[in-house]
C-alpha cells in the first residue's frame, strides 16, 4: 500500500503557505521547498478523503515537463532529488520522497494561462449558449470536444482558496500584466501547450486543456507551480477519441463527475466519496503517468 501523505509536517521550517493539495516551506529568503501532498479537490473544495500516489504522480510529470521544456521557458525548479537537498531536510525524508522539489521564489502573476485545443468543459458549456469560448466567436455547429483550428489563450484571475477562478478577456488580462508580458506568457503558453500536445499524442493522450501558472524573480519570467498534470489538464486517450461526446479521461473529470451526480451544492464540506471511486481516480493518475513517461508510479 502506498504511503498516502495528507499534510507535510516540517516544524523545523516556516511554513510559507498550504493550498489546495501543495505545502510550501520557506528554506531560505530565495528557496521554497514545495511538497505536493495526496490531498485531492474538486470544484475548488479540499476533498476529506485523499487520493494514494496522486502526488507523486503531479510531482513527477510537472517535473518530467518542466525539464523537457527548460530551453524554451526558465522554470522555479532547483532540485528534485531528495538525496540532493540540504543535510536538514534529511529527517523528512519519508515525507518528501518522489513528491517533493526545492524552487526559485517568484512573485506569482495575478493571471492563470489556460489553453483550450478541444471545445470541453466550460468552454463548450458557454459555446453551447453562444457560440462563444470566454468571448471568442468560433465557427457555428462544432460538436462537443472537437479539436480547435487554433488552440485558444483564455486567460483567467486567481481566486483564493474556496473560491472560484473566473474568466478575463484579454484586454483585462492586459490591464494585469501589461501588453509586452502578456504577449509573453501568450505566446510561450501556446508553445508549451503545442509542444506537449504533439508529444503526448505521440504516446496515446490528448491533451484537451491546460492550465500554465508563471511567475517573476526580478525581471526574469519563469514557469511555476505545476505543468500539464492532470490536476490542470484535461487528458483523453487517443484511442477511440470520437467529437460529439464527452471524453473518458485520465484526470479527475471521473471524479467530479461523480460529485456532480451527488445532491451537493458544491461548497464545503464535500460529501464522502467511496472507496472505490477514490481506488479508480488513483489509477486514473497512474496510468497518465505510466503513458507520458514509460515510467510505473509507485
């Protein structure tokens, strides 16, 4: 049985913050170490019950991308191998193992960068009432999950936690950042998501969605937090992918959809999810992992 952790406890070191599902810890003025725990949320709601070897798995493909994507954007990431943390960190070991990385400090953008390459979600609920993804008029009669000509830039505020992201149109998003960093983070998160999207389709997934967070050491921009996961992504296997339906997935889409079929309003707390739905969202993560990388979670 995977070791299942539901919060990091380090209290040798000043907690910097605890979201959703990653505890940061201060190791320096320019160092955090960031553990991604097993905690799972949905509709922006902390589950009571976690989900076994998630973390690891977001850990480790957030690594395995941001390496593979070093040359194109500077990422947070200092270390990934607990073996190569500071002597201090050693007691933790258990705890950080394979879940666990040291990163740059940045001040976040105050902008998350979703890129949609299939109508899906939210995005075909409001094309189905308008014909409109976040404003953005696209061709008449595109059925449920159809592949965009062009993927789309739609970016999105930060909400805190247990409150709900929002969509900005591009002109606001400009008011955020500035027009030159915003045609910065646009375009390197249409690469990103181009370059994935082919790699990944070469492995057997679509990637439908994404979701890029960056942020600024100075003047240098750098991508941060966690990259083409299935907690950010919607990831569909290539097999069988048919428009006009939804998708089966290897995200938590299977886990909110059996939220969604519960008399529950959305708002904390959660209802409980039964063991085997927690059994088969783990799985879900796994073999996402096992997909891209060639690699088993353990």
């Amino acid at each position: 049985m995977p070791h299942v952790l539901t919060q990091a406890v380090l209290p040798d070191l000043p907690l910097f913050s605890r979201g959703k599902v990653r505890d940061m810890f201060e190791l320096d003025k320019d160092t955090l170490l960031i553990v991604t725990t097993d905690r799972m949320s949905a509709f922006d709601v902390i589950l009571n019950e976690p989900v076994p070897c998630k973390g690891t798995v977001l850990n480790k493909i957030t690594v395995f991308w941001m390496k593979r994507f070093e040359r194109l954007v500077k990422n947070h990431l200092l270390a990934d191998d607990p073996h190569a943390f500071p002597p201090r960190l050693l007691p933790y070991a258990g705890q950080l193992e394979g879940r666990a990385v040291l990163a740059r400090k940045a001040r976040p953008l105050p902008v998350e960068c979703i890129v949609r390459g299939h109508l899906a979600g939210s995005g075909w609920a409001e094309y189905q009432r308008s014909g409109t993804v976040c404003g953005r008029r696209l061709p008449a009669g595109l059925p449920e999950s159809s592949r965009l000509d062009e993927p789309l830039f739609t970016p999105s505020t930060k909400a805190e936690q247990g409150e709900h992201d929002e969509n900005i149109t591009l002109e606001r998003a400009a008011e955020l950042l500035g027009e030159k960093l915003l045609r910065r983070v646009q375009d390197i998160s249409l690469e990103l998501f181009c370059r994935a999207r082919d790699y990944a389709e070469s492995k057997g997934l679509i990637i439908a969605d994404t979701k890029f967070e960056f942020g600024l050491d100075g003047d240098e921009l750098m991508l941060i937090d966690e990259a083409l996961t299935p907690d950010s992504s919607r990831f569909w296997p290539l097999e069988g992918y048919a428009p006009g339906r939804s998708q089966p997935s290897f995200d938590k889409q299977y886990l909110r959809d059996w939220l969604s079929a519960q008399p529950w309003d959305k708002k904390a707390p959660a209802p409980k999810v039964p063991p085997k739905v927690i059994a088969e969202t783990s799985l879900k993560y796994k073999e996402a992992y096992r997909m891209l990388t060639g690699e088993e979670a353990e």
